[in-house]
C-alpha cells in the first residue's frame, strides 16, 4: 500500500494519526471492505422493498448491521497505530455483525422478502468475513 500513498504519506511517522488519505486507500485495497461495502449496498437496495411494517424493523436491522461491518472495519483501521488491541477489537465488532446477518437474512429468505438465491449468496459472502481476519484476530 504504501506506494499508492505518494510521498507525503510515506514520510509521516507511525504515531500519527491515519488521515482521510490513508482510509481511503485502506477502503480501495482491503478486498474484504471492498466486498462488505458492496453487499451493504445491495442489502440496503433490497431491504427498501420490503413491506411498510419491516421498515423500522427488520428492514433497519439489517441496513444497519450490514454498513456495521464496514464502519467497523474502517475504525479499527484508524487505531490500529495507537492500539492492536484495539484494532482486534473493532475487526471481531465487525465479525460478529457479519454472523449477525447471516441471522437476518435467513429471516429475509424465509419470509420470502429477499430472493433465496440472493441471500444465499450474501450469506456466503458474510461467511468469508471470519475467514479474512483470521490471521488479526488471534488471542
């Protein structure tokens, strides 16, 4: 990553904090972000059809948990200088909110909301979440 950054980004020194720059290439490189944040838009794209009484509920649940990965994601990056602990702790936040939706949308699947095929596919994408940070989350 570092020869994406440019120069500037190279000279800064570890402690300091990681900028806008640095997310944005994180959030470019990282092929996990880059598959979490496209299931969240398309689970956000879905759940805007489900009918009007899921809207506050399971429709919300699942926009919110799904984009939680990603934020997650992102804030872990970001302390990662200061803190692996921390940096742990926001990608196992990020971990269960992807189990977390494997829960939702098999609700979606079964109340026939969502195309099985579609959330049988997104599960298996959330499924590979673990998998990713498997190597950082080690006690």
């Amino acid at each position: 990553m570092s020869g994406i950054r440019g120069p500037e980004a190279a000279s800064r020194s570890k402690s300091e904090v990681a900028t806008f720059d640095d997310l944005e290439v994180f959030q470019d490189d990282l092929e996990v972000f880059q598959r979490a944040y496209r299931i969240s838009l398309d689970v956000h794209r879905a759940s805007l059809a489900f009918p009007t009484v899921e809207q506050h509920g399971l429709a919300d649940q699942i926009r919110r948990a799904s984009k939680s990965i990603c934020g997650n994601i992102a804030e872990g990056f970001g302390k990662r200088r200061r803190s692996v602990a921390e940096f742990k702790r926001y990608l196992l936040m990020a971990i269960g909110s992807a189990d977390e939706m494997q829960v939702w949308l098999r609700y979606c699947s079964d109340l026939e909301y969502v195309d099985r095929k579609a959330c049988a596919a997104w599960r298996d994408e959330y499924r590979q979440v673990p998998r990713c940070f498997k190597v950082c989350t080690r006690p």
